[in-house]
C-alpha cells in the first residue's frame, strides 16, 4: 500500500477573482502565503518520504514552503499540472459566457468528451493525472508521500476513490491547503480524509463556492 498525502496550493490571486487558471499561472496571495506556512508546520511533524509537485508555480510556491520547514528536496512532475482549459483560461465565468456562448454551454452540461479549443476533456484530463499518482504510488509502497498539486486534480483522485462519474456534482468545495489523504493498494484508491484544515485558522480557510466543479 501506498498512502499519498493530496494537498491543492495555497489561495491565488486568480482563485480570489474568480478565474480560471488552469495551466496559466497567478501567484500567491498574502493568505495563500499563509495557508502554505501553516500546512508546512504541520507536515513538519509528519513523517513522509518524498515531496512532489506539479510544476506549475502556484503548486511549486506550495511546496517550497513545505520543503524549508522539512528539508525535503521537490520532485516535480508535469503529470500533476492543473487541467488544460485552453481559450478558457484567464476569464471569470461571465466573460467566458460573453465571449464563448456555445462552448460555455457544452462545458456546463459536464459532458466528459469535451474539449474547449486548446484544453482537455474531463476523461483525457482524469486519466493523466490518476495516472501519474499511479505511477507515484507504484515507486512509494509501503512509504507516505506528499504530493502538492491543483483542485481539480484533488476532485478527479476523489471521484476516482469513491467510484463518483464526472457527469455528477460533487456537493462541497475542494479547499486551498487542505490535506486529503488516500491509500492505493491491490483493491484500488481509498479516501481517508478529505479536505482536512484543521491546521488553518478558522479566518484562513479560503471559501470560493466550487462544489458544482
């Protein structure tokens, strides 16, 4: 067995405008910053043998604060890059209404194959990150590894752990900085814990509304 800590990056500057990041980058907040330290004093005091990241730099400013509270050295791996949301990316909700009608609509309607121009469908997109957390599982048995990585790659090892189709609505949001904790052994993916802040102060939970992602 192999037990992957899940952690999505600290709170953005995107996240707080409400727009989609996908494989575009914004930094940090102040509160991103925080959420980080906090997670990072806490895994201080956890054993794990190896800290991945996606390699995008919102999960990588993530993860250098766990690396300077724990010595660790950080992996990162494309694999675990955010999903590809292509002319997408960059625009709040409303502006991609305005500016992309039709393709807004086929995404709303959650369908699994589609793909907006430039980006990834849910299943393609749910198939290369569960993979490359295989792939991380099948290097690490028997160990506990941290892996610092997007929301919706969180939501895609969930669905995948409670057998939960992409065509349905989650019901909760999928936290900045939560620790998510799962197991893969011979029988599949299990979900210990699931958006664990128990570190953060009750001020610092970052509470954008996702649950219909």
């Amino acid at each position: 067995m192999a037990e992957i800590l899940l952690i999505r990056h600290g709170e953005t500057l995107w996240n707080q405008q409400g727009r989609m990041q996908g494989q575009h980058d914004s930094p940090l907040t102040p509160l991103g910053m925080q959420q980080a330290r906090q997670l990072a004093k806490r895994l201080k005091t956890t054993g794990f043998s190896t800290l991945y990241s996606s390699d995008l730099g919102r999960a990588h400013q993530t993860a250098r604060c766990i690396a300077d509270a724990t010595g660790h050295e950080i992996v990162a791996d494309s694999g675990l890059r955010e999903r590809a949301f292509g002319v997408f990316e960059g625009l709040t909700n409303t502006e991609i209404k305005l500016r992309h009608p039709d393709l807004f609509e086929r995404f709303a309607g959650r369908d699994p194959d589609f793909e907006m121009p430039g980006g990834e469908s849910a299943a393609r997109f749910r198939d290369r990150c569960v993979g490359a957390l295989e792939a991380i599982a099948a290097r690490h048995k028997g160990e506990t590894i941290v892996v610092v990585t997007h929301g919706l790659v969180l939501d895609s090892l969930y669905r995948t752990a409670v057998r939960m189709p992409l065509e349905v609505p989650r019901g909760f949001p999928l936290l900045n900085c939560s620790l998510n904790t799962f197991r893969l052994d011979d029988k599949g993916w299990f979900a210990a814990a699931v958006c664990d802040v128990t570190h953060l102060g009750s001020d610092d939970v970052t509470r954008f509304s996702d649950a219909n992602v």
